[in-house]
C-alpha cells in the first residue's frame, strides 16, 4: 500500500505540462487512475505467487503502458518536425523525412550537443551471420515503404495528427480487483489483461524474440492490443525507468486498427514522469532512414496460414553507454544510458509477453483479443508465438533464459504457455479471445 501510495505523488497531468494546463478529459482519468491505486487492490506477489522482483516488475510494467501514451495535444507542431522530404503513404500516413540531427531527441536537455553514434561498436556474438541468413528470406516490410524512401543523413518520422495527440492524453487506469474505486467521473474504468514471461534474478545487458506478428480485433476505439519485450530496473514502483519494443494495435493513438511496429520508454524519479510512444517526445535517438517507428507492417500472419515475425534485439554496448534496438538484424537507434537512473547500466527484470487495455461494458469481459485472439494451447499456426528467446550477457554473448517464470492475469481469458527447442532458445505460445464461456 505504501507504494501504491507513492505513486500518487508522481502521477502528473502530462509530461511538460502543470494541473492547469490539463484538459478536463485528463483530469478525469487521472482521478480514476488515483482512485484506483489507492483503494484495497490485491497485491501483485500475492495474487499470482510471484517473487518480489517479479511482482515489482508486472506493476511496473503496468504503469508504463497506462502513462507512456502521454502526449499533449498543444504540441502538434512542437513533435512535426521541418522535413527534407515527404512521403504520402498508401495507408494514408505522412512520413516526414527529417535531418538526423533536427530529430526530437536533440529537444532533450540532456542531449543538447550529442553526438550521435550511427552503429553500435560491438553487438553480441554471432547475431551478425545469423541476421544476414535470415534477411534474405525476410518478408516484413513497413506500408510507406513502397511509396518511396528517405535519403542518407535523414531519418523517417510518422507525421503525428490531431487525432494522435488526442488519442495520446488518453490515461486510463488499472483496475486490479479494486473494491469501491471512484470511477463516477469517466464510467467504468478501463482494465489492463497480461500475459508474460519473465526473468528477475540478474543483472542484464540484453535480450531477443522473434515476435509473431498479427492483427488483434479491439472491441472499441480506446481498446489497445500489443506485443512486446520490457526491460525494467528501479527500486520500487515510485522509481523506476524501463524500455520496450514490439508492435501494437492502438486505435486511439494512431485513428486505424493496424498492427504498427512502437518502441516506449518511460522513467520515474523524484516525483517527475517523462516518457511516451515512438518519438512523441525526446530521448530515442533513432540512426535508420528506413524504419518509422508507428508506421504499418506487412505482411500478417492468418490462421492456420503464413506465418510472420519480426526479430527485435536490445542490448547494451558498453563501450557507447547505450541501450541499442535492433530491428530484423538492422540497428534502428538507441537510448543513451543518461536517460536513466536505474537502468543505465543494465536492466533487473526483463519480460515478454501480450497486454490488452480495454474498457469493460456491463461488467463483462472484451472480446479485444491478445495475440492471434487464439490460446496457447493452439500452437503454431493457432496462437501466437514468441521464439528465439534469448539473454545477453555482460560479454555480449547469447544465453538462454535460465528459469523463466510465467504468468497471466486471468487465464481464462488470456494465458501463456513457455517451452524450450532442443537445440536452444526459448519460446512461448499466448494470446486469447477475451469474453468466452469461461471468461463472462
């Protein structure tokens, strides 16, 4: 309870801004998301037999889905930046062409006269042979890209619309079995549903998954759906920093349904939030002109038909003192270690897994599904996957995951299933339907 009640102190109406420059809308789901904390919850550890790191590391990492979003309105023009070029993509996206170095990354005051450092020094072993075998019958491609590209020296950025910096203030709460939470002022309030796979008992530099790719049905446009890899450290859920990559469907965020490639971070100390979505504010300094962050992927994989994933790496290179993404074997950017207190030198927990944020109607269950919108127990081709799981240690070497934990907030509704390949790598099956017979 004390932590919960921490949080009360750091949650703050938008990142940049103070209580009077909040919209009404804000307001309300910031009194939710209060409500919500402070009242009789039952405690993560508790409720799913986790340890304490990681049951600190599910609630940390529920907060960062519920405030990364945060992007004020206001500052349409601050986030567009002055492009070199642009490009009109086929799904109706703008990619903004932008110099390198008028990216908003360089808006952070910590990054004033960065220099940036276009790949990373070392990368971890044998990942580069691996990649280049895999490239070649690669098929995952972004919309846009077949509309045109982005020269040298720039980068491209998704141009944000009204409806995204809209859709961005949308800060709904977690309802964690809470008992007599006031949600009067915005109706029934929004709950998260997740499923991870998790590690929490070492200090890491880095990790893998191939992440089969879909496109979740959401029940309504404030429903999200998405699939990620998490990295976390801090001391508690009132500081804390973490990171993470995948894809997502987030209809209020982007005013479609596509499954979209995002990455997010998010730190929280000394009673300041900052972080958001792809390049909705400074601190990702992004290298490749090929990837927009938030832009569409293609192809999907269909039941029982093809199948698609994109291969995501994050890792620390020691000598840069930045946490690298990798992309499909291809370095996207970085976040310098100076964005961070805790996790500038490496992460205390690391998941992989599927959350569904969904607003509830008359108590029941949504039917947004996580994954395939199919369980586990389907398998390949059924369900979705997550394979090639693997650790990076501090000699940038791959290891397995050691002893995974696994765990889903409402099996019946969404779960996990985890297994290891003969010859190495982890994997896991997730996802689920939401609403079922067994899930009223």
């Amino acid at each position: 309870m004390k932590n919960r009640c921490k949080v009360l102190e750091l949650i703050h109406c938008s990142i940049g801004t103070d209580e009077k420059q909040c919209t009404s809308t804000w307001r309300a789901y910031k009194y939710s998301l209060l409500a919500t904390f402070t009242n009789d919850t039952t405690d993560f550890k508790q409720q799913f037999g986790l340890g304490k790191m990681e049951s600190k590391a599910i609630h940390c990492f529920l907060i960062l889905l519920i405030i990364s979003s945060i992007c004020d309105a206001s500052r349409l023009s601050q986030l567009n930046k002055t492009p070199l070029k642009s490009i009109e993509s086929k799904d109706g996206d703008v990619i903004d062409c932008v110099h390198i170095y008028h990216q908003p990354a360089f808006d952070h005051p910590l990054l004033k006269d960065h220099v940036i450092q276009m790949r990373p020094k070392h990368q971890p072993e044998g990942l580069l042979a691996e990649n280049r075998q895999l490239n070649r019958r690669k098929s995952i491609t972004q919309l846009w890209q077949s509309s045109g590209s982005c020269p040298e020296e720039t980068i491209p950025i998704r141009r944000t619309k009204q409806v995204d910096a809209s859709g961005a203030s949308f800060i709904p709460s977690i309802n964690l079995h809470n008992k007599g939470a006031n949600t009067e002022l915005i109706g029934q309030a929004p709950t998260l549903q997740f499923v991870a796979a998790l590690v929490g008992d070492d200090q890491y530099h880095g990790a893998t998954a191939n992440i089969n790719v879909w496109e979740p049905q959401v029940q309504q446009s404030s429903d999200f759906s998405s699939s990620q890899l998490s990295f976390t450290a801090g001391s508690d859920v009132s500081n804390f920093d973490s990171i993470q990559a995948g894809w997502h469907v987030h209809p209020l965020l982007y005013g479609d349904s596509s499954t979209r490639l995002f990455i997010a971070y998010f730190t929280i100390h000394n009673s300041q939030t900052i972080g958001c979505f792809n390049l909705l504010c400074s601190g990702f300094v992004q290298t490749s002109n090929e990837i927009a962050l938030g832009a569409a992927i293609s192809p999907l994989s269909t039941f029982h038909g093809a199948q698609f994933g994109v291969d995501v790496l994050i890792f620390k290179d020691p000598s840069q003192d930045v946490w690298w993404l990798h992309y499909e074997g291809t370095p996207i950017g970085y976040w310098p270690s100076k964005l961070f207190a805790d996790l500038a030198n490496t992460a205390s927990v690391i998941t992989w897994g599927g959350s569904v944020l969904s607003s509830e109607s008359d108590g029941q269950q949504t039917t947004t599904q996580m994954g395939s919108g199919h369980f586990p127990e389907e398998g390949f081709g059924g369900a979705s996957y997550m394979r090639d799981l693997y650790l990076v240690d501090e000699s940038l070497k791959l290891k397995p995951l050691g002893n995974p934990t696994t765990s889903a907030k409402q099996p019946n509704c969404y779960n996990i299933t985890l297994g290891r390949n003969e010859g190495g790598g982890d994997f896991i099956f997730y996802g689920g339907p939401g609403r079922n017979p067994n899930c009223p």
